[in-house]
C-alpha cells in the first residue's frame, strides 16, 4: 500500500486512490510530498539512531566545494 492516499498518474497526470492509474493504467505516484512537522516526536530517536554531530556523520555529509572548481 502507498505510504499517502492520494496518487498522480505519471503519463496523464489523473489523480486516484490506486498506485495505477484508472484511465490509462500506467504508474502513479504520491500526489504531494509526505507530512512533516517541526513536533516530530521521533526527532531524537532519529539523531540518536543516525548519530547526528560525530565525525562519521560529518564526513558522510556531500562536499559542494568540488562542484565550484
């Protein structure tokens, strides 16, 4: 099952309730972005599980410098 209701389709853009599209029968995808909000209880749990702040984290983090170059 889709992780939100609301899908698009990819060829026609018809929205529906099914991961394929009514019409045309091609793929559909979610309709809008997911549900975020800045009272998100699991927000330490997280950090906790992704070690937010060491060193490893940090050097996992993309470099934009060699884009510049």
């Amino acid at each position: 099952m889709a992780r939100q209701k609301l899908q698009k389709c990819t060829a026609c853009g018809a929205y529906g309730l099914s991961t394929t599209c009514g019409k045309c029968g091609e793929p559909a995808q979610a309709a809008g972005p997911m549900k975020w909000s800045p009272e998100d209880r699991q927000a330490q749990r997280r950090r906790k599980m992704y070690d937010v702040g060491s060193k490893e984290w940090l050097d996992s983090l993309p470099d934009f410098t060699s884009e510049e170059e």
